[in-house]
C-alpha cells in the first residue's frame, strides 16, 4: 500500500508505465538516484 499527499494506492497495482531499462541500466550501481513521477491527469 502506497499513501500519498491525497492518494491511497492498492498493493499490487499495475498501471500504465514506461520504464527505460537500459538509462537505469547506464547508472552507476554505486550511486544513489531519485525517480519523481507525477499524474498529470
């Protein structure tokens, strides 16, 4: 279960996403990187 600002989100949702393996794959694995995303609908 995921909670936001205003927003409860069910274990286990599956939405609509587009995940870009190969830039993840391009970080350094000793880094630490931060992924905002935002619902513009």
């Amino acid at each position: 279960m995921i909670f936001g600002d205003d927003y409860v989100t069910p274990a286990g949702w599956k939405g609509n996403i587009v995940l870009h393996q190969e830039r993840m794959d391009e970080c350094k694995k000793d880094k630490i990187i931060t992924i905002e995303a935002w619902d513009l609908s």
